[in-house]
C-alpha cells in the first residue's frame, strides 16, 4: 500500500544526495583547488584563485630606478640627464608621444604567470589582483594628472575578443576602478578606442617596422569622450611601446589634451645593451630586440 510512496521518497532522497554531492563537489573544486598554479605546492585556503600566497607575496612592484618617461629600467651610465630628470637613452633621443608610462612591475616570474592565467587560463579572479597592482601603478601619476580622466582599456580585436570572451585589459581595469572608488575624477571608458584589425606576431621586428605593423590598427569610436579631456591608456603589458604609441597617435589626433599609460607589467631591459626579454606571447610581445640581437636574445633562453 505504502510501498510506492516509500519507494519514491527513497528514490527522491537518493536524487538529492547525489545533487549535494556533486554541488559539493564541485564547489570544493572551486574553492579547493588542489595545487597553486604557480609554483605546484598544495593549496590550503579557500580563495578563487588558484595561486598560493606566497607567490602573490612575490609578486613585488619595482624598486629600482625607472625612466620617468617611459618606466624603462636605468643603469648606472645614464641615470640623470642635465634636468636633473632620470630618462633612459631612448627617451632622451626621442621623448615618446605619451606624458608618461607605468607600470607595476617587472614582467617575468609569478606576475608574468599570473597575467597568463588571466589571459590564456581565463581564470577571470586574477583580474582582481592584477587590478589593485594597475591600481598602485596609477596612484605614481596622480600627483601629474589635471582635471578629469577618461580610463581606456587597450581593445582587443573582435576576433581575438570571441575567441577569449574577454578583453584582460577592461577585467583588470575594472577591477583597479573599483579600488579608486572613492576617486572619481577617473572616469572609465571602454569603448572609447576600438581595434580595426588584427595585428601580426611583432616577434623579431625593429622599432621602425613594429611601428608599421600596427599602425592603422586603433580607432577612436568615441570622440567626444576624448576631445578636451586628458586620457589614461591601460594594459596587461608594456613591452616596447609600440602599442601605447599607437594608441597615443591616434588619441591625440581625436583631441586628447594628454594620453597617460598605466600597465600592471612592463619589460625592463636585463643589461646596458639593446637587448630585452622576449616570450612567446605574440599579441603583447613586441620585443624591441633589433636584428643583429636576435642571436643573443635566444641563447639567453627567454
Ligand atoms: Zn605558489
Ligand atoms: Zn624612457
């Protein structure tokens, strides 16, 4: 008599254990992940971020002297020019278009992992973090800016943006805007620039030519949100500048009263000699090595 309705009880208590326990389940592998994926050692806290403490700990913004221009790293041979200001030799050749350029560290070891979990491992937490690194990185400029600040991401291509479903530069950019919140005087836009196309590997090309590859590549969608106004142009990664470059043109074209440049990670030349890390990212890598360096670029086997 009763049996059916005990069985169905039966049969509803079994579906919902086996429901809690895959619920269970896969929460504790969101929460649990088991290894950090930086370094390998197991996980003990509950964090969406599969990355331990101790690698974030490491993650430390540069120390030493940088340009004041273009946050390049100094050596000893030329440290200050007659103005008293530290420029590195680039700059003091030609001044880059941007007012400034910043970044949070240098891109190598655990921050460099981590910009890749955001970017190849779409492991969207990261954003987090790497947003109140850009978040430091844009509290150095302060003191420069005048007046209200239009925040634009670097775009990505719309190609490359449905095959990651996400733009890094905009996730970490919002993560740094949350941050300043109290701090409206910057004033996030994302749709501000726009790529127009898809840009070659910039891998192994000179300054003259990476320049070349990209120009043509941005747009400004949205002058009137650039007009009059000075602008911050933000990033994952600063390599040679060509990007930023390229973004300040066209930028200052639409009537930006000055373009700023903030990036979590930047490149920083290893010695005194045209020589810098290059990887094989080939949509941020724009290696500034020039021809006759590619072979010692190579046996340094970065
Ligand atoms: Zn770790
Ligand atoms: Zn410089």
């Amino acid at each position: 008599m009763a049996g059916p309705s005990i069985a169905s009880e039966t049969d509803s208590l079994k579906v919902n254990r086996i429901w809690s326990g895959a619920i269970a389940e896969s929460l504790f592998t969101v929460l649990f992940p088991s290894d950090c994926r930086i370094c390998g050692t197991l996980l003990t806290r509950i964090s969406r971020l599969p990355v331990c403490q101790k690698c974030l700990d490491a993650m430390q913004s540069t120390a030493e002297d940088v340009c004041r221009l273009c946050g390049e790293r100094l050596f000893l041979s030329y440290a200050l020019d007659p103005s008293g200001e530290s420029r590195c030799g680039l700059c003091r050749r030609a001044e880059p278009n941007f007012a400034r350029a910043v970044a949070y560290g240098s891109y190598e070891s655990g921050l460099r992992e981590l910009i890749h979990l955001l970017k190849y491992g779409g492991v969207r937490p990261a954003a987090n973090v790497l947003g109140r690194m850009l978040a430091e990185a844009i509290s150095t400029l302060e003191p420069q800016l005048s007046g209200p600040v239009v925040v634009v991401p670097v775009p990505l291509h719309r190609s490359k943006f449905r095959q990651r479903e996400f733009n890094q530069a905009e996730l970490i950019a919002r993560a740094a805007m949350k941050i300043r919140r109290s701090q409206d005087r910057l004033r996030l836009c994302a749709g501000a620039l726009v790529r127009k196309r898809e840009t070659a590997s910039q891998i192994g090309l000179t300054r003259h030519q990476r320049r070349a590859n990209l120009r043509g590549a941005f747009a400004v969608a949205q002058p009137e949100v650039v007009k009059g106004n000075e602008v911050l142009v933000v990033d994952d990664v600063f390599t040679t500048g060509a990007t930023a470059s390229e973004c300040t043109r066209v930028l200052l074209r639409a009537g930006a009263t000055r373009v700023w440049v903030a990036t979590v990670a930047r490149t920083l030349k290893i010695s005194d000699q045209h020589l810098e890390i290059a990887g094989p990212d080939s949509d941020e890598i724009e290696s500034s090595i020039e021809p006759e360096d590619v072979p010692m670029a190579k046996a340094v086997g970065i």
